[in-house]
C-alpha cells in the first residue's frame, strides 16, 4: 500500500483460499493483459477465460504465459466444459487441460441438461487431475431453483471433490442468485449460508452493489468472481472500507 491507514480490515494473504477475487477475461488482448497485471496482479488471485472465449482468443500460448508469470492462474469457463460434454468429448476436454498446463478447471451445467450423478462423477474425475470449481445455477432466468435445491447440489459437489462452488450469476449478474434487476435474492443467499461455510463458495457478483452486498454481509474476505478486469481496484477499496458504500462498515465504534 502507498501509505498508512488504521482501522482497515485484515485481509487475507495472496495465495489465497480466502477473499479470492476471480476475475472475468472475456478477450483481452495481450497489451490489455499486460496493462492489468501492471495495476491489479496484487488484487487478482485467479482468471477465468469467460465461457468458450478461449476457442477464438489469438494468441492463447501467450496470454497463458503472460498471465503464468505474474503468478495468475487461469481456468477456462464453464461453457467450454459444457460445450465438450455435450458433444461426447470429455475425454479430448480433459486432454485440452493437460496441452494448455491447466491447474484449475470449471465444471458446470447452466446451458444444458445434466443428471447430478454425472455432474458429479466429472468433478471426481477431474479432481484427481486438476483444482475444480463447480458452477451451481442455471443461465435461464426463467429457471427458478429453490434454496433447498441450491444447497443439497452444493453440499454433493463439494463432497464429490470441488475446491469452491460458485454461485451463478453470468456476466451480467442478472439470473441465478440475482432477479432480472441484479437484486440480490436474499433469501436464498442467507438459506444457502445456513448449511454451507461461506469460505466454500465463490459467489459471481460482477455489479458494484452485488460486490457491496456481500462484503457488508460476510465481510472483507468474501470470495467473489466475475469481476471486470477494470473493477478489481475498486473492488478493494470495497472490501477496505475505503469506498463510500463500506466507508463506515470497519471503523470502531
């Protein structure tokens, strides 16, 4: 940090189980990617390549080692997995992990159709080879799950071997744990927290009043992902309480 400040909340050490900041890449070019490392590196803990973005990014190799060596690691977005499942190339997804060096993959089922049984025998299957993140809600907003549902598939995922599970909400934070508005379902978040640690879900929150919601619910060292490469700064300053919608959160009374 440039200067001293008291009364700020302690945050968690890079590298991170804790307070994970994902951040959403959905094209970068490799200028753009260097220019973030620049400003935000110390503030990120992992990347995601926005859903199948990867199959069409020029210059995978590249951006894959630029990011490598600022010590960011990457996973391919959850599409992607759909996209190989639903076409019966899991096998050749699981050999696409090993040819780009993938240390972390996402397991999902928001697009299409997928008996639970299966969705967790992926995660076992890819937990003996890479760190799993297993997505839990659908990309149709017109799919409503109840809370109920949301924590028995976490609660399965998590005992089928995911590192977190990640609370839907795509890009836009509009289905999935948010309303159409990006309004918070309240409810569900605090239900799912009654039955699952809060240390063991990353929740998708890429709009600023999601981001203040959370961190004034479970504090500094919430995880939260899809987050704008451009919004990671000021998502730190959220989590400090140096930003006026947290600025009186950390004070002492």
């Amino acid at each position: 940090m440039n200067y001293t400040l008291t009364q700020l909340p302690e945050r968690t050490a890079k590298p991170r189980s804790n307070g994970i900041t994902m951040v959403m890449d959905k094209g970068l070019s490799l200028r753009e990617v260097e220019d973030f490392i620049s400003t935000s590196a110390n503030h990120a803990d992992i990347i995601k390549l926005g859903w199948a973005t990867s199959f069409v990014t020029p210059k995978l190799d590249e951006k894959l080692a630029i990011y490598r060596e600022a010590g960011l690691p990457v996973y391919f977005g959850g599409t992607l997995f759909e996209a190989f499942v639903v076409r019966g190339q899991f096998d050749e997804y699981r050999k696409l992990l090993d040819r780009y060096n993938m240390q972390y993959a996402e397991v999902s089922d928001g697009s299409l159709e997928m008996d639970q049984d299966q969705k967790c025998e992926y995660i076992r299957q890819l937990a003996t080879q890479v760190t799993v993140l297993s997505e839990v809600g659908s990309k149709d907003e017109a799919k409503i799950i109840p809370p109920y549902k949301w924590i028995q598939l976490m609660k399965a995922e998590l005992q089928a071997g995911a590192w977190k599970v990640i609370g839907e909400a795509r890009e836009g934070g509009t289905v999935g744990l948010f309303r159409a508005s990006g309004e918070v379902r309240q409810g569900l978040v605090e239900e799912i927290l009654t039955q699952i640690p809060f240390e063991s879900i990353l929740w998708e929150a890429p709009q600023k009043e999601q981001q203040v919601w959370f961190v004034k619910l479970l504090g500094a060292n919430v995880n939260l992902g899809n987050i704008a490469p451009s919004e990671v700064i000021p998502l730190e300053t959220i989590r400090l309480g140096l930003r006026g919608d947290t600025f009186s959160d950390f004070l002492d009374k």
